[in-house]
C-alpha cells in the first residue's frame, strides 16, 4: 500500500554524509569521529532492523482507527488535504517530541538520538528502535479526522527526510527562512547538553510551533552537544536500552510505591527521595570538557572498519530485498546485523568478552553454512543488480569471509595476552 521513502532516498543520505566528511576533513574540523559515526550508524541500522517487524502492527493500528473511526474520507488526490495533513502531523510530532524529553518512560524511547557528543549527518541516522512506536498515539487523531493510511505513512516519512539536513555544524543562521523553518542552528540548540539550551526547539519542520508554546531557543554560543549524563559504551544495545534498564532499577528499589508508578512519568533526572536527590543538569566548562572516547589498536581499527562495511552492506540487502528473501534467511540475516555491530562496539571498548563473542560470531556463520542451505537466487531484486554466479556464491562467500576474520582475529588475540586480563576499556579524552 504505501512507498518507503527513506529506503529510496537513503543513498542521498549517505551521499551528503560523505560530502559533509570530506569538507570537514579538508578544512580539519573535528566534526567526526571514528567510532562515535560509527556508534550513530549502528543505531540507525538497529532502528531499521526492528522497524521490518515493528512498522506493519503500528500501520495497521492506524488503519484500524481510520476504518472504525473516521469522523471525514479525505481524498488522496487532494493537494489541500496533503498540506494540512503535513502541518498536522508535524504539530503533533511537536508534541510527541515534547514529551519524549520532557516524560521518562518518553525519553527512554528517544534518548538515542541525543547521545552523540558529536553533531553531524550521521548523527539524523541515530535512532531509537521503539521510537514509533511511542510516537504512535499522537498521530491517530490524523486517522479520527481521515487522513488514510497512505497519506500519513507518506507524509511521517517525508518529515523525517526533511529533518536529515539540520544536522550538521556546517550550515549557519539563515536569516529569514528560520522565523519559520526548522534549521540546522535551531536543531544544534536541541541537542544541545547546555542548560539553557535543554528542553528547548522541539519542531520537526516548522519551528513556529516552539515560537507559540514557549519552548523556542536561539542559538546563541554553539552548545555542548549530547546529554546530561554522557553515554560512556559504545554498545548499541546498551544505548537503545541502558534508560529503561535505569528506570526499572529506580522504580524497583523505592521504597514508595507510589513513587515506584510514578517515576516511569517524571521528567528525566528525578528521583525518589529514598534514592538521591534528582539530576539538576550542570554547567559546563568548555576548557576542562571532554568528550568520551577510546583508544584501540590499529589492527583492531582496521578490522572493526572491515566488519563493519560487510555489516553495512548485509543491511542495505536487508533492507532493500527483506520483502523478497525467504523467511529464515531474513530473520537470520538480521539477527548477524545487530550482533555484528554490538560486538564492534565491544571490540571499541577492548572488553575481552566482546572479542570471544566475536570470535563465536565468525565460527557460528562458518559453522552455518554448512549445515543450512542459504538461497539468495530467488530474490528477484537482487539479479537486477548482481549477475546469478555471484548471487549463487555469497554462501560460499560468507563461509570464507567468516573463516579467514576468525583466524585474523584470532591470531591477533593470542598475540596480545593482555588481552585476556582486560574487563573494560580506558578512557581518553578526545
């Protein structure tokens, strides 16, 4: 029924990211970091991943209300229809957003986004997987007023889009065009870690609505970008879930009941009086400020670079063919994504742990292949790109690739014995 757009336009995304890379570079601006681009991709695979099984029960919730509850049927064919349905949708991201930052249980499904110290293209890719799903609600009341499924998927899509570009550092104040639009500078303000720029410049496109419900912040002194308590693992999986994890710990050692309820629906940084006193969000010292960071080998750099171009690329086929591939193939596909991309973030931490989880990843893929015919020929998409002898191959491929990272890894692990003694990672400044 309805086009993905993202899936369509993701290759413009990639291509501005990498323009965005090479300017920054030429001009040595410390605008990216290896890992930390590499953590904010990561997040917006997982995001991608869980969409496949996560976005057909939230369309169909909305088509659900559209068909049983729809006061008007607003024709897909109407332009006016498609224009207000657009600004609908962004007031009411507005509000989604509000609460996201402003509501615990909200925030948990949204911190994601906000945890990168650094601001850049890569930064609109970082998602939280159950990020839709709780923005759901606020949009239903588009189907009660009937806009049709189409038009709302369309238009949540091209929203997103738009709000790709305003994460960047390259682009200054634009004058005029930001009384009401949503800029590059109004957006730097939002993710912003700065007191006075928290909890401010909610707006997905139209920054009119900050300006009416007094949220609006301008860009004064460019902010210290993340959040308030800086996310100190590069784990992806922690990063989706480490804010949940924390509020079922508070909600589970409170000796009130009531403040066990009511802490999922406080706003971020409160406590229980039993458990400390809430989190006021400091000022910071822009001489003293550093960001988190890591130190690896370059041999691990280099073949954290390799697997993570492999994982990128599984992805894109995931994405890209998952309606066509079989089933099992799809689910283990990807399944090896996301702990391909965890184990990464582990490996950036030298956690020991995380190198043998690897090195049981290699041998289970290996191992896999042996036993499960895995067959990509019947994915018409993919003869359209690839010639069949190829296609036929990425078994045998996979088999090889699996092989020969174990051995290289291996060998590289055996060879540094500290390795087997270390339990975590040592910070750096960056």
């Amino acid at each position: 029924m309805e086009k993905n757009i993202i899936e369509l336009i993701t290759p413009a995304f990639f291509v501005l990211t990498f323009a965005e890379l090479f300017w920054v570079l030429a001009a040595k601006k410390p605008f990216y970091r290896y890992k930390d681009s590499v953590n904010n991709l990561s997040a917006g695979v997982y995001m991608q991943v869980f969409t496949v099984f996560i976005t057909v029960g939230l369309v169909g919730i909305y088509a659900w209300v559209y068909e049983k509850c729809r006061l008007l049927t607003l024709s897909d064919s109407s332009w006016l229809a498609w224009i207000v349905c657009y600004a609908l949708a962004d007031f009411f991201y507005y509000w989604y957003h509000r609460f996201a930052h402003e509501i615990n249980v909200f925030w948990a499904s949204h911190v994601a986004h906000h945890q990168s110290e650094d601001y850049n293209f890569t930064v609109a890719l970082r998602q939280g997987v159950l990020q839709n799903t709780f923005s759901l609600p606020f949009y239903l009341p588009l189907a009660v007023l009937g806009f049709s499924p189409f038009m709302f998927v369309m238009v949540i899509q091209i929203n997103f889009a738009y709000q790709f570009w305003i994460h960047t550092r390259l682009i200054p104040k634009l004058g005029w065009f930001e009384w009401l639009w949503n800029t590059p500078s109004h957006h730097r303000v939002h993710h912003g870690r700065d007191p006075k720029y928290i909890d401010k410049n909610y707006a997905g496109t139209f920054i009119i609505w900050d300006r009416l419900f007094g949220t609006f912040r301008e860009e004064e002194e460019e902010p210290i970008f993340g959040i308030v308590k800086p996310m100190t693992t590069w784990n992806p999986v922690r990063a989706q879930f480490d804010y949940f994890r924390e509020l079922f710990e508070l909600s589970w050692k409170t000796k009130s009941w009531r403040d066990s309820l009511t802490v999922w629906f406080r706003a971020p940084g409160w406590k229980p009086r039993d458990l400390g006193e809430s989190v006021i969000p400091p000022e910071i010292d822009r001489k003293t400020y550093r960001k988190f960071d890591t130190e690896i080998p370059v041999t691990l750099t280099v073949y954290t670079i390799l697997q993570f171009l492999f994982a990128m690329g599984a992805s894109m086929i995931y994405i890209e063919f998952k309606k066509e591939l079989p089933l099992v193939e799809m689910i283990v596909l990807g399944f090896y994504v996301l702990w391909t991309l965890r184990n990464i973030g582990t490996i950036f931490e030298l956690k020991t742990s995380g190198i043998v989880l690897e090195l049981v990843r290699l041998a289970s893929i290996a191992a896999l292949t042996y036993v499960y015919p895995f067959d990509f020929t019947s994915v018409e998409k993919l003869k359209a790109v690839l010639a069949p002898e190829i296609i036929a191959s990425l078994p045998n491929l996979m088999k090889a690739t699996a092989i020969i990272s174990f051995l290289v890894l291996g060998a590289f692990l055996l060879s540094q014995k500290r390795f087997f003694s270390v339990k975590g990672y040592s910070a750096k400044a960056a």
